[in-house]
C-alpha cells in the first residue's frame, strides 16, 4: 500500500505588532519577512502541504491592524505560495482584544470568590466569543476546511476536521479563555482601590469599628470574625486564609486581648488600609495570572465534545492530532489531571487527551534545540513550536536566529513524524536543522465498527450515481456474464486516486467501449476493488474486522487476469492492435483509502 502522509507548514507566536511598521528600532523586520519569502518560493519546489497550522498568538494585542498587517505580510505568502493548503488555526492569549474584556472585567472580578471557572464560562459564552470577535473576523473568509469540519461553525475559536483522504482526525482546542491579562488588574487597582478615597475609606471603615467595638468590652472571638468580613467585604479578596492570617497577626500586635477595649481604633484601621493595598494586587495577580488557571472548556461545549468522541470511536484507525496553544502544564489542574473534580467528573480534556498520537502547542517560544517529548504515560508524542516573529526595539537583546517555524510531515501508515526546523540566522539567511525523525506511540486499532462499514457503503451508492450521470465518457466498463456485478470497480483514468468509479446495473451499455480512449487520455487502465462493496472480498470483511489484503492477493490476482483476458477477446483484430499498447494495472484499494471517493 502507498504511504499516506499529512504535510504540515506550522507556524506559531507570530506577535505580529503594528509598532513593528512604524518604529525605526525595527528597521531588521522588513529584510527578515522578504527574506521569509524567499525561503518560501524553495519549499513550494519541494512538495505540497496539506495545511497552514497556526497555533496562536497571531497578533500581540488582538488589535484588527494587527492581524490586517499578519495577513498582508505574512499569511499572504503562504496562501499563494500553497494554494491547496486549509487552514488550521487556533487563538492564544494575545489574541484576547484587551480593549472588548470591559464586560468581563465587572463580572470576572465581582464573582471571584462565587463560580467556578466553567461555570462563569458557561454563562457568559457571548462575552467570551466577543473578546476574540477580531480575531474570528479577520481568517473567516481564508481557505478553513468545511467538509467533516466544524472549525467554521465555532468561529474558529475550537472544533475538529476529519480528513478520509489522509486518515486524520484532527482537534483543535482553545486555551486561551481565560487569558485576562495586565487589563484586568489594572481594571480592578483603578475601580477597586485608587478610585476610593483613602481618607473617606478610613472614616468610614474607623465609624463602623466605634460602633461596634469602640465603648464595650470585646470578645477576640467574634472581634476576629468581624475583621476578617470586613476586610474580605472591602478588598473582594478570595483567599479568606490570607485574611484570617493577617487577622491573628493584627489582633496580636495591637495587642487585642479577651475582655479589653480596643487600643487603638484609629491604628487598626491604618492597618487595615496598607493590608488591602499590598494584598489585594497579590491576590488579583494570582487570579489573573495564566500559568496554572488555563480552561478549555470542553465540559461547557459538551456537544463538541460528544461528536470529537463519537468521531474518534468510528474512525479509531486514524491518527489523531491535537492543536493548542499552551502546553498542558499551563491549564487548570482539573482540565490536566485524570482525577475527579468536585462535580465527581473527571475532565473531558483527560479524555481527548488518551486517544490523541499528537499534541502539537506554541506559547512557551521554546529554542530550535528544544526536544519533543512523550507524555501522557509515555503514550503521547508532544512537540513544542518555536516563536515565529519576536523582535525587540533593543538592538542588543535582538537575536533574529530565535525566530523559527516547523514543516510536520505525518507518515499515516508508518505512524511516524518528520520534523524540519526553519531557522533564519543572523544574517538573513534561512536554512532547516537536520529532521527529527519521531516516532507515534499507540498502534493502530483494527476494529470495524458497524457505523463506518454503512457509511462506506452509503458513499459507494452515491459515487455510482455521480459516475453513471456525469462522467461516464471516463470509464469503460465490462457489461458480461461473470464480471456483471452491482458493487465493482473495473477502470478509471490516469488520476485514479481522485476518481474512482463504480459500475452498477443501470450503467453504461457495453457499447461504449468503442468510444475513442484518446479522447479522454486514457493509456492506463486500473482494475480496482473496494474491500467493503466488492463480492471477491465477502469471505473476508464482517462488521468487526478489517480486510486482510494479503489473504485476498491470490484470488485477486486470478480475477485480474479474467478480466484482461476477457477485455481483449471482446475486441476485432483492429481494436485489439490498437489498444495493445494499453498498460493493465492491478490495484487493491482498502476501504481506509477509497472511501472518500
């Protein structure tokens, strides 16, 4: 059987910036992108790729100009340069518009201490899709798959493409969700802290303490109870330990002791103030910050996620690469551990994760030395993308040779990975590292289910009507006694892998093989055979099993030889001279290759 291979141009943290283009400190970035084009025009001389992969953090802000300007100077290139090429693309975090997170920011900060990540996402799902409203826009109208595809439906924000051709099942997540950013602390210090008046906080926080504490006699217990809400009310804190720490140690040093009056309200309260300026940016800082707190979400799209699986279970001999733009470690430790979480789940993520052979990731701008690693139970195979475009305004911390991308040609049959890293040095010029040659772990699965063998079938039904309607001056078929079946394939043209044809009881006459074969540039004929729909392989499918070529080789070959025989002995003397020069190709086409015909 031929080889089937999914060629991959994988490029990855472009932070393409529209200070680049009007900053004279980036003066190297023209020379670096033509350059880039150069380098391209080589490898469209060297083979076809199946898919731009771009895995985030496209722009630097999300701002429109800047993925305008990714489009134009770079994105552009590469259409043209492969124009059979989908698109596979998924968001990071700088492809969060900073400035549309106002109607998160209010929201997000106010239930900081109520619900649960999923849920604020679940209920704010048009919020969310409206941060990467820019995004979406600016690639909806490039080549993204369609077909067996729902990329497009979620705003190519997450989703799947299946592709029969190359047996590839490939899902695309989104971890950026919650990539919030500076905007939200700065948000929260401007509404939260600096807008209030400290001396108007102070009066009133000293008001309420007199009126509670200040002329009766205090019990510590209840005195530390009432500080900690206080203080928890005023700061929107949502590590309560932090509070309660700082209670005790507050209580102590002023001296608060069981039955006493207070000291010194007015220094309690002093202290109240500086604690909620120093902590409550800790505390956002650590709500806020991305390592740690990442969430896909798939319990919230829970019917993308049943069709993922659904897809999986039908297609289990395909490979199955993931695409994401951070690294697991970067997500919450529910979405990365197999362990339950407090709803007695465990995460749909976990479960993606098992029957993925690929996961491929951005973010981290890892180094062109960086090696690919196998996770999961030494069971996933985990590469790492580097930056694609970072430059700095500073000439001296500018390094041009920490700019890389990937081509990934995925070896379907072998199970393997070639990957080339492109690398331009300091001088502009570009050259790939020595490939890496890697190696998929899990094996195939072998079991047929029945919802695939239907499918097959339903397609070979369709395939005969398109061929018997519209392109029947392509086939020549056999109309006598034995070889008269109402599920075969007997010849197609020279594209054969594009179009494979099926004769069925309502076809062509036999007639038609007087038809002129130079007509339609046929100088080969192909016998070819679908496994599932062929009667020659009846004694070898059932709904569980997969066909075993070798075991059908020898009868195969019988047949084949029938046929050639038969075809010449049907011609006069003048046709058979003619077409003595005809070439007979014998192919056995599995149902994993010819399905999608």
């Amino acid at each position: 059987m031929l080889d089937v291979s999914v060629n991959i141009i994988w490029l990855s943290d472009i932070h393409f910036n529209s200070a680049y283009l009007n900053d004279s400190a980036y003066k190297n970035l023209n020379n670096y992108i033509v350059s880039f084009h150069e380098y391209i025009d080589t490898l469209k001389n060297k083979g076809n790729y199946d898919y731009i992969l771009i895995s985030g953090d496209i722009a630097q802000g999300g701002d429109v100009k800047e993925y305008s300007l990714f489009l134009e100077r770079i994105f552009n290139e590469l259409e043209t340069a492969f124009p059979k090429a989908s698109l596979l693309i998924v968001p990071g975090n700088h492809d969060v518009n900073r400035l549309s997170t106002e109607d998160l920011k209010s929201n997000f900060i106010d239930n900081m201490g109520g619900d649960e990540r999923p849920v604020f996402l679940s209920k704010n799902k048009d919020v969310f899709y409206n941060i990467f409203k820019d995004y979406s826009n600016a690639f909806s109208g490039k080549k993204v798959p369609s077909k067996n595809s729902s990329l497009k439906d979620n705003k190519l924000l997450f989703g799947h493409v299946l592709n029969k051709e190359k047996k590839t099942l490939i899902i695309l997540l989104n971890s950026a969700w919650y990539s919030i950013g500076s905007g939200f602390l700065e948000h929260y210090l401007n509404e939260r802290v600096f807008k209030v008046n400290d001396a108007d906080e102070k009066d009133e926080i000293l008001k309420d303490l007199k009126e509670e504490f200040g002329k009766t006699k205090i019990n510590v217990v209840d005195f530390k109870s009432y500080l900690t809400g206080l203080i928890e009310n005023k700061t929107y804190l949502k590590n309560v330990k932090t509070i309660e720490s700082f209670v005790v140690k507050l209580i102590k040093e002023q001296n608060i002791i069981e039955n006493t009056c207070v000291a010194s309200i007015e220094s309690l309260v002093n202290r109240i103030i500086t604690f909620k300026k120093k902590y409550i940016v800790k505390d956002i800082e650590s709500i806020t910050n991305e390592y740690g707190n990442q969430l896909i979400g798939l319990d919230v799209f829970e019917e993308e996620f049943l069709e993922i699986q659904k897809l999986y279970k039908t297609y289990n001999d395909f490979v199955v690469t993931t695409i994401m733009h951070h690294p697991i470690n970067w997500l919450d430790f529910d979405e990365r551990v197999p362990y339950k979480n407090k709803e007695d789940k465990v995460s749909k993520f976990h479960d993606i994760k098992n029957f993925t052979d690929l996961l491929l990731t951005g973010h981290e701008h890892v180094p062109t030395e960086h090696k690919t690693e196998m996770i999961n139970n030494n069971e996933l195979l985990h590469i790492q993308a580097g930056c694609f475009m970072n430059f700095r305004s500073d000439p001296s911390k500018f390094k041009v040779n920490n700019n890389w991308f990937s081509t990934l040609s995925i070896n379907i049959n072998k199970r393997t990975v070639t990957q080339l890293k492109h690398y331009c040095d300091a001088n502009g010029a570009w050259s790939a590292a020595p490939a890496d040659l890697l190696k998929l772990k899990k094996k195939h699965n072998t079991k047929l289910s029945i919802e695939r063998k239907i499918d097959i079938e339903l397609q070979v039904i369709n395939c005969c009507k398109l061929i018997n309607y519209k392109n029947h001056k392509k086939v020549i078929n056999l109309d006598s006694g034995y070889y008269k079946y109402k599920k075969s394939l007997y010849m197609v043209i020279d594209d054969f892998q594009n179009n494979n044809f099926q004769n069925n009881d309502f076809g062509i006459c036999f007639d038609k093989l007087k038809e002129k074969i130079e007509e339609v540039g046929l100088n080969k004929v192909y016998f070819l055979a679908k496994d599932s729909a062929h009667p020659l392989f009846d004694n070898y499918i059932n709904e569980s099993k997969m066909v075993v070529i070798e075991k059908i080789k020898i009868d195969f070959d019988f047949k084949f030889d029938n046929f050639r025989n038969n075809f010449f002995s049907s011609l006069c003397q003048d046709e058979a001279e003619k077409y003595i020069k005809l070439k007979f190709i014998g192919i056995v086409k599995p149902y994993w290759v010819t399905e999608t015909c």
